[in-house]
C-alpha cells in the first residue's frame, strides 16, 4: 500500500513539473513572440516574480514530499511492528492450542490408567501416551520402576523408535540415578555441553547414543516409586514445555501406580497366608483344580504331598503359641527353598499342615523329593526360647494319574497317605 501511493505521487510530481514549466516559461515566451513585443525587459521582470513563485511552490512541494515521507516511514515501521505483533500472537496462539491439546489429552490418559488396576496395563499405557503425545514416536521411551525390597531402578516397560532395540541399563544409567537421587525432573538439550555429566563417563557405559533427555520421577508424599524418561540422539529435541507435560503425565501416573500396587497388594493379602505368607487354602484349591485339568490335558504327571508337622502341640504346651508360629514360619521357608526349581504350588492347608503341588515329576521322582524333604526338615535346627530342637513331619504323597484323575479324589487319598505315615510311626513318607 506504501509502495502504490509513492509511485502515484511521483507520477503527479512529474506532470506538476511539465505544466509548471510549459506555464511560466514556454507559453508567455511563445505569446510575445506573436505579439511582436520586445520580452527582454518584460519578461525579465515576469520571470524573475514567476522564479520565486516557483521557488516558493518548489519549497511548499518538497515540504509536502518530506512529509509524504516521513508518513509513509511511519507507515511502514507501523506494518513492521503490526507484523512482528502478529507473528508473535501466531506462535502464542499456536502454542496456546498446543498446550489446550496437550493437556485435554490428560483427561484421556487418565481415563484410559483408570480403566485398570494392573500394574502391567497402567505402565503400558503411560509410556506409551509419554512416547506418542510428547516424543512423537520418535527415540525412546523408557518406564523404570523401584524394587521395594533393594531400593534399586528395574526397567519395567519401553518404546523404541528403532525396532528391536535392546536397552542395556535395566537398572537405571546415572541420568537416571540423578533424577531418583534429587526427586526433581531432568532435561538434557545438549548432553555433551551440559556440565552437570561428564559425557566421557558416558561414553565409557557403553549406553546408547542420547543427546536431549527429559525425565520426571514419580513421586506421591516424597516417596519415589519410579521413572519415567524419553531421550532421542537429536540435539534439542524436548523442550520446557514438554517437560512440564511429562511431569504432569508423571503426577498422575504415580497416583495409578500406587494404586495399582496397593490393589496387588490386596490380592495377595487375599490369597496368602498371613503368618507363613504361603498360599490359602481357598486359592490352593482352586489353583490345584486348573493345574490338574492342565496336566490331564497336557499328559503330564502331577504330584500331591500333604504334609503335617509331628508334635506340633507339644511346641505350643512347651515353649507357648509365638514359638508355634516360629515353628510354621521356619517350615515354609524350608518349602519355598526347597521346591524353588519345580515352580510349585504351596499352601498352609490348615493349623500345622501343609500341600506341595508340583507337575512333570513321576511318582518315583516325587517320592525321592518328598524324602529328601523330610530328611532336610529333620536336619534344620530351630531355636525357641534359646533352646535348639528340631522339627520332624509326617508326608503323605499321591499321584495323578496313577492314583486317581479326580483332583478331589486326589486330596482325598494324599490325606489319607499322610494319616498313614503318623500311624506308622511319624517322620516317614506313605503312598497308597
């Protein structure tokens, strides 16, 4: 619009020009030349008034050009600042949405974790929402999850950019000690200027190439329960903003998490024992009657000990009910270490008794295993009221499918093996 009114004005200046001159100077000198007058004296003294005339028009119009131009360059530096406005209001508006999309996306994240308790779903879907809304499917992302019992990172769920990429820092890297030891949120733009790590220590831990990183705890009261982290080889590839996005996804995923883990919780309480934290009998049975079907189905053998623990009633009338308690806490160690390789099924069955389901042993194999149980129980010292004893049981062992198909049956016969072997003495195994 500047540029079409300064091109018009300089037009109109030219024809000023022309007719100025063809007015003042050509026309009168063309009209005393017709009149036969002498123009010397005359036109002296018309061109000396007209020249300051013109002098005084010339003035006025390069006033009025000065200022055309002056307006115009304010114009312009207007147009400039209105761009420069604009193009910022853009971007504002741009990021605006960005962040309206973002964080309406939480509502959608949250209503996908709250849609299940488990653990495994719950971590599936943050990182995967972290990877997608944030990382753009690009890099990696990567969720680690405290070991309760060590204190330690353990990789729990990923998404790679890269297919079939293997991380090698199941335990965490030192960006990922740094964030569990401070609590707070890395970013990383440029890992080789960022003075906070040495990249040759980096290098030498053979980790995969990284150079930007964001990372967020989860954290509930103080308590850290894990880490959730995307990193990319590109230089500068997370910003600010995305950090605060992933926090905001780490906030809300450290509430499912916990959750997730407290209802896990739960459901153990609900199917273990409380005293020697073995299975009930509730589960146990319903657990021995899928294992059964399987192993029908599959053509496997499965093994059933039922064992009983010899004079346990003297060990409460001698040394009281907390050492009876010892007693059945030692006894269940003793079981879970014992059977570890055969990935059995183990309950307290009731008071002092107790049932070992193993499959892919015949009933030779299962015999052998369940005296040389009985003989380790016997060995073990245990120390009640600082007097050492030991403790001896009674095994009754069945097997499917020699015995019967029937896993009530199954029970049933294991039981009475066992009521046999304390009728025959205690301390021994019995079969039927």
């Amino acid at each position: 619009m500047a540029a079409f009114l300064e091109k018009s004005f300089l037009v109109k200046g030219r024809i000023y020009n022309i007719a100025l001159f063809l007015v003042h100077f050509v026309i009168p000198l063309l009209l005393a030349r017709a009149l036969s007058i002498n123009p010397l004296k005359h036109l002296l003294v018309f061109y000396l008034i007209n020249t300051l005339i013109i002098i005084f028009f010339f003035k006025k119009r390069y006033s009025k050009i000065r200022n055309l131009e002056l307006s115009l360059e304010g114009i312009q530096e207007e147009i400039n600042l209105l761009n420069v406005e604009y193009s910022k209001e853009l971007k504002n508006s741009l990021a605006l949405k960005e962040k309206n999309l973002r964080y309406n996306s939480l509502a959608k994240i949250l209503e996908k974790i709250n849609l299940s308790l488990e653990l495994d779903t719950v971590a599936e879907v943050l990182v995967q929402e972290a990877f997608f809304l944030i990382g753009k499917e690009k890099g990696v992302g990567i969720l680690y999850l405290i070991d309760s019992h060590n204190q330690r990172l353990i990789l729990f769920k990923s998404k790679a950019e890269e297919k079939g990429l293997v991380i090698k820092a199941k335990e965490g890297d030192i960006l990922d000690l740094w964030v569990l030891r401070h609590g707070s949120p890395l970013l990383i733009e440029d890992i080789k200027n960022d003075f906070r790590f040495d990249p040759d220590k980096l290098c030498a831990l053979d980790i995969r190439p990284i150079s930007s990183l964001i990372s967020a705890p989860f954290l509930i009261e103080n308590k850290q329960l894990g880490i959730l982290r995307l990193d990319s080889r590109v230089i500068g590839a997370y910003s600010q903003d995305d950090l605060r996005f992933l926090v905001s996804i780490s906030d809300l995923g450290a509430v499912a998490i916990e959750n997730s883990e407290f209802f896990k919780r739960t459901q153990d309480l609900a199917i273990h024992d409380s005293l020697t934290g073995l299975y009930t009998k509730s589960y146990f049975m319903e657990r021995f009657k899928q294992e059964c079907k399987r192993t029908i189905r599959q053509g496997s053998p499965l093994a059933l000990m039922m064992l009983d623990i010899d004079f346990f009633k003297e060990y409460n009338d001698r040394f009281g009910h907390t050492a009876g308690d010892i007693v059945l806490q030692k006894l269940s160690r003793i079981l879970v270490d014992s059977f570890a390789k055969f990935n059995p099924v183990i309950c307290r069955f009731g008071g002092e008794e107790f049932c070992v389901a193993i499959t892919g042993v015949d009933k030779k194999e299962a015999y052998d295993i369940a005296d040389s149980l009985r003989l380790k129980i016997e060995n073990e010292k245990v120390v009640l009221r600082r007097s050492q004893t030991n403790i001896t049981v009674s095994i009754g062992l069945a097997n499917l499918p020699l015995d019967t198909m029937d896993d009530e049956e199954l029970i049933r016969k294991a039981d009475k093996a066992m009521y046999q072997a304390k009728q025959s003495g205690r301390n021994q195994v019995c079969c039927i």
